[in-house]
C-alpha cells in the first residue's frame, strides 16, 4: 500500500512508513536540524497586558515569518469575534491568502457558538459550552510549510474593537524543502439560505426522492470547495441552522476530481455517512469525525466536521466538493462551511461574503428563525426540473387536503 506524507506529493520511505504507523511520539526520538521559535501576544513592557487590540476595520498581522519553515500549532483566545473577525493566512509573499476564514469557523466552530472539543487537527475548550460570543480557547495542529515566508493577520471587520491573545509556535530550517512540499489551503463558504426547490417537504417522503445527477447535481448541489492546481483535499466542517427542524441531512457528497464525469469520482450515501456517522449525527466529537456543536444543546445550530487524514483526495489539476441539501437539494436551511486542504501553488484566488452576510441566524423568544434578510447571501444557482415541480405540488395539494397547510 502506498502511503503519504500530509502535505507531501511523493510516497514515503520505508524509514517514513514506519515512523507513520509508530505515529506522532516516535518523531521524539530522531534529531532534527530546525529551530523552535514562537510569535505571540506576549506584553513586551513586561506587564501582564498580554492581549493585541485589533480596531474596527483594523488588519494586524500576528506573524510575519522569513525563511524555510513550518507551522506546527496556532493558539488563540478571545471573548468573542468568531464571524466578525478574518484569519488570514499568505504564503511565499503571496498576493492572494491561502486561508481565508471567520475566527471561528477556522477552528471548527459555526455560528459564533463555542463549545469544548476534540479532533486531530483542531480543539477548542470554554467555560460557555454551547454559548454565543464567550470567553473559548482555539487549538490548530494542521501542519503549515512554507519556503520563503509566513504572514498571518487578523481583519477585523466588526463593529467593535477586538481583543486577542495568540501563540504561533513554528520552526525554521537551515535547508530548503523538498520540492513535493506543498502548501495549507482553508476556504469559508455560506448559503444562507440554500436554494432548495421545495423546503416544506419533509426528508425520507415520497416527494422527496426525485432524482438529482449527473449536470443537476453538479450545478444544484451546495459547494464546499472548488481549486485547481496538485494536492489533496482533506476534510471539512459544515454548519447548518436547521429551519425544517426535522432531520437537516440525508444529503449525498460528491467529490469531481480533474473535471466533471458522471458518476463523480466519489459519491457517497447521505450527509452522516459522509461524516462518519449513521442514523443522523450524534452528539460526540471523535478526532477524525463528529460534531463540536450539536443542534440537541443549541435550539437548531449544528457543526460537524469530518477530517480524512488517511484518506485524502488526490487531485492533479482541479477538484469540487460539494453535498446536496436535503436530498435532491430540496431543503433551504442557512448552510456554511471551511474545507481543508493541501495544493501547489499559485492557487486559485478565493474571496469571502462580508461580515454582514456572515451572522448567524437568530431566534426569537419561543424559538422561532427569523427572517432578516439584511444577512442573507444572494441566491445561488438552482435548476428547477418538471420533476421539482410535481413532487412540490404534490406535497402541498396532499397537505393542503389533510388541512396541515
């Protein structure tokens, strides 16, 4: 079996092999030549004002590292700013950020909600579990090389100042990369709402299971990532304000690798298969898989993520990800996403909705969604086909009957 380094392009050595299955310790007992360095927040004065104060409109940038290295862990912790607050993340002195992201989607946590959790890649820890806008510590693992430099900023886009405290602990080398080293890639993306055909019909009925394939789904299906270039796609978290308040899933992953064909490349069977679970989502986070926040505490609010670290997706040219919506995309809850993963550069230039248009949805006093279109993003492109059409009037003419509607 041929295995891979995380952001590498070349099989490993059998000395790397075993290092691989002996896992993260046995790194411990081999010499490197590399130093240990770290940018933080720390108060130069030598007071204990540790925390930077980013103003509204503000970018800050927290490191700005030159030469060959590697980051290997960012902390940070803030009492709120999840949504309002960009990380941002260039390589090389790039022009366009390879990350991209609110705070607090980066590290796994949707709808400026933090609750503790564990995976590989990312943790988090609060004394608020399950709360808006709170006091949370944020943990990256993801490994991040670079070749000649490492600039990561903070924008804040909100309406107040920010206050953060950060680690960046990296290394640098005293030699160049291998040449199959490749770069650490982070994308937000939201909907809100889906364009779903038919949102009053419920999931698992009849009116429910139309067909969605080939162009349909390509075009219909909501995207978590598209990128060109060489690398390897590996992973996601997906947050959904569940509107329906019945089940927010049972949509099918798709996965295009170097263009469209149908089938897809990979095709999977439902939105708790494709995060590795079955039966909906329950309410744990394991380290490749899970949900750090479960719509069972929170009123309707989920984030899950799924991390296929062992199983990346290779791509040679071009890659799109993407799920249904409810199958058949028929379901129109607000929808969001970061996805993870390692590439060539240059890559593909990425952009993000404004601040606005990333708040999360409320609810009123007696756990109604409201409507507030001031947040919403612009519709995106949805086909509707003659099938959408009869299942949606039948549903309601049936409903309608029965006097539900």
């Amino acid at each position: 079996m041929t295995e891979y380094r995380l952001f590498a392009i070349k099989p490993l050595t059998q000395g790397e092999k075993i290092m691989y299955h002996q896992g993260l310790l046995a790194s411990l007992t081999r010499s490197k030549n590399a130093r240990s360095l770290r940018a933080s927040s720390w108060d130069v004065s030598g007071r204990n004002g540790d925390a930077w104060r980013i103003e509204v409109g503000e970018t800050k940038v927290l490191a700005d590292i030159k030469g060959a290295g590697c980051i290997n862990h960012i902390w940070m912790t803030q009492g709120k700013g999840y949504r309002d607050v960009l990380i941002r993340i260039f390589w090389d002195d790039e022009e366009n950020p390879s990350v991209l992201c609110p705070l607090g989607d980066f590290f796994g946590l949707g709808h400026e909600i933090v609750n503790s959790y564990q995976s590989f890649l990312f943790s988090a820890s609060t004394n608020g579990n399950n709360k808006f806008n709170t006091g949370c510590a944020l943990n990256c693992y993801a490994q991040m090389p670079f070749r000649k430099s490492a600039r990561i900023e903070l924008v804040n886009e909100g309406t107040e100042a920010h206050g953060q405290y950060f680690y960046i602990d990296y290394e640098l080398y005293d030699k160049p990369l291998d040449d199959d080293v490749i770069y650490f890639h982070a994308q937000f993306r939201r909907e809100n709402p889906c364009n779903g055909w038919g949102h009053e019909v419920k999931v698992n009925t009849q009116e429910a299971n139309i067909i969605n394939a080939e162009r349909l789904a390509w075009t219909n299906n909501y995207l978590i990532m598209e990128a060109e270039g060489k690398g390897h796609y590996i992973g996601c978290n997906l947050s959904v304000s569940n509107f329906q308040r019945t089940w927010w899933g049972e949509g099918d992953d798709m996965i295009w690798v170097d263009g469209y064909k149908w089938p897809p490349d990979l095709h999977g069977t439902g939105s708790e298969d494709y995060l590795n679970q079955a039966w909906g989502m329950q309410d744990n986070a394991f380290m490749r898989n899970g949900s750090s926040i479960h719509e069972s505490n929170t009123k309707g609010y989920q984030t899950s993520y799924v991390h296929h670290l062992e199983n990346p997706v290779r791509f040679q040219e071009e890659i799109k990800v993407t799920i249904e919506h409810g199958h058949g995309n028929h379901l129109s809850n607000e929808t969001s996403s970061v996805a993870y993963w390692y590439q060539t550069e240059p890559h593909k230039p990425f952009g993000i909705v404004p601040a606005e248009q990333r708040k999360p949805v409320q609810q009123d006093d007696d756990g109604n969604w409201i409507s507030d279109e001031s947040i919403q993003t612009p519709p995106a492109k949805l086909e509707i086909n003659d099938e959408m059409k009869k299942m949606k009037a039948q549903w309601n003419d049936k409903n309608r009957d029965s006097g539900s509607i």
